[in-house]
C-alpha cells in the first residue's frame, strides 16, 4: 500500500501523530476520488517517496491543515530546498502556508528571493472545512491564522456535516428561549436536580458515592457556571480544593508531577491516559486560559465550551 500525504509522513518519518481520520492512497483510479475514509489518487498526483516537501503540499492541499504532523515534518525540511520551491513558484498560496508554519516552527527565516507578494491574503484553514477564528493576518506571507488558539495550542475542529447540523439548530439559542419561558420554581427545582444527578455521576467516574457535606461543595461549585469569571491559576487550584477534603492532597499550584488515569488494575496494564509531562503543564495551562479568557468570536459558544473543557481534562 502506497500512502501518500500526512499518512505517507507519518509513516516514512517516525512521525509521533494520531493517524488522520481519512487517508491519501495511491489506487487504481484515473483522478482524485474520495472512497469511504480514503482519498484516492492516481500514481501520477502522488510526490515521489522521497520528498518530504511534495507531501507536505499535497497534504496541505488535498487534505487540510494537520498541525500535529506539519510541526514535525517541516522541521526537517532544509531551508535551502523550501526557499528554492517559493521562488520558483510564489504565487502558490500552498507553498506560501507552508513556509509560513516552516518560520514558526523552526524559528528561522526563509531567505526568499521575493521581498514582497502581491497576492491575496488566504486563510490557514479552509472556513468550509474548519472551526476557525477571525483570524491574524501575517503579511510576510500573506496568509491569515484563524485557528482556535495560537499556533502553540491550536484546537482543530472540522466542519463535518454532523457538527454544522447541529450548529444550524441552535440548540443554545433553543434551550435559553426554552428556560426563559418557564416558571421561577419550577426552572429552580429543575436546576437543582440537575445539579445533584451531576455531582453523582461526576463522583461515579471515580467510583466513590460523596457524602452529603462533599456534594453540597460540589453542587456549590456548578452553581458557579452562573457567574463567569476570569480564569487563573489561583481560581483553578481553589475550585478543586473545595471538593477535596483532606488538605494534604490539596493542591497549591499547576502540577508539577506527572500523573496518570488508571482503571484499577496494577502496574502498566491499569494504566488509561498519561497526561503531558509536569514541565509543559504550566504553558499548556497559560494557552487553554488564554483561549478561555479571550475567546474568537463568531464561534459557536458549545463548541468553544467543548473545547476548553476537553483541553483541561
């Protein structure tokens, strides 16, 4: 099997990345054709096995942007080879992403023969495929960043038919017209209910059943939702100290240990997530609480909501 793209640099580069959802392959076809959860291309639309750079561009224009795989992979491309490429073709907005990411990701500077493009701005992320931002105009190379974050801690999210039907129903819009529409007593009973079944089930995943004091914390804490705040490392540390009752597993600050999930059994086959390292947890809280606190607007409040949560579990 002949991949070509993310997959083929995934798989030729001892590239560390979940593997894409849909993958480019070298098939018996005659044009590019997508067939379930493969893109499939003629022999001839594929780079050759040994360039790095040909995948990078079919990836980038064929399949999207892919942060994890890119970071890695356009590293390892010399400057020479992707300086030669833009000034042999500088009007490709392809090439101009990929240098683009090749600056940000090595540091470096791409000694083009071009001082200026003329070219309109194009945006990172295709708008039709992706969740995406206002976006930051970089005008060296003509390009827009509109990914959720920044660069260093960017959420992807593809516009899947699945994800823009439920955009297009408003369910936010929905459920706030909906409880507005209720009776004070009985949003209040509704609301307290919902509070208590989320406490247990919250408790449940750990398999502990709270007592009464340790659940009126918790109930407590979700009454918060109702009171946005800024949030900081201070208020992150005293949110999980309310519901943690021995004060010497409370904590004072980020970790600073590496930990883990498990499932209860002993040694590594308990083991279920292991978290980034104690050393990038401190930036990696910097950028999700920079997302959090300055959101991009013009994107769907549950999905900002989803993202955040799923970054900081």
């Amino acid at each position: 099997m002949q991949y070509a793209g993310y997959a083929h640099l995934i798989n030729q580069d001892s590239i560390s990345a979940i593997a894409p959802a849909i993958s480019a392959e070298v098939r018996s076809v005659t044009r590019k054709e997508t067939i379930g959860q493969t893109i499939a291309v003629p022999a001839k639309l594929a780079p050759a096995p040994d360039d790095r750079l040909g995948h990078v561009l079919f990836a980038i224009k064929h399949e999207g942007i892919n942060l994890q795989v890119l970071a890695q992979a356009l590293p390892a491309i010399p400057e020479p080879e992707i300086r030669q490429a833009f000034d042999a073709a500088p009007n490709s907005q392809y090439l101009r992403k990929a240098c683009f990411l090749w600056e940000h990701f090595t540091g470096e500077t791409i000694r083009r023969a071009t001082e200026s493009i003329q070219q309109a701005y194009v945006p990172l992320f295709n708008p039709k495929a992706y969740i995406t931002g206002q976006g930051q105009k970089n005008p060296r190379w003509r390009v827009i960043f509109n990914g959720l974050g920044t660069l260093d801690y960017c959420i992807t999210v593809r516009r899947t038919r699945e994800l823009q039907a439920l955009l297009d129903e408003h369910l936010l819009q929905k459920a706030t017209e909906f409880t507005e529409s209720l009776p004070k007593d009985i949003l209040n009973r509704t609301l307290a209910w919902a509070y208590l079944h989320e406490t247990r089930d919250s408790y449940a995943i750990e398999n502990e059943a709270p007592s009464e004091d340790k659940a009126t914390r918790f109930v407590n804490l979700l009454k918060q939702a109702h009171s946005p705040r800024k949030l900081d490392e201070d208020y992150l540390v005293d949110l999980q100290n309310a519901v943690i009752s021995n004060v010497f597993s409370q904590a004072v600050s980020f970790r600073t240990e590496q930990n883990y999930l498990s499932n209860g059994l002993r040694g590594a086959l308990g083991v279920t997530y292991v978290p980034p390292a104690p050393e990038l947890s401190r930036s990696l809280m910097e950028q999700l609480m920079a997302l959090a606190n300055q959101p991009p607007e013009a994107v769907d409040p549950l999905v900002l909501a989803s993202i955040v949560s799923f970054g900081f579990v």
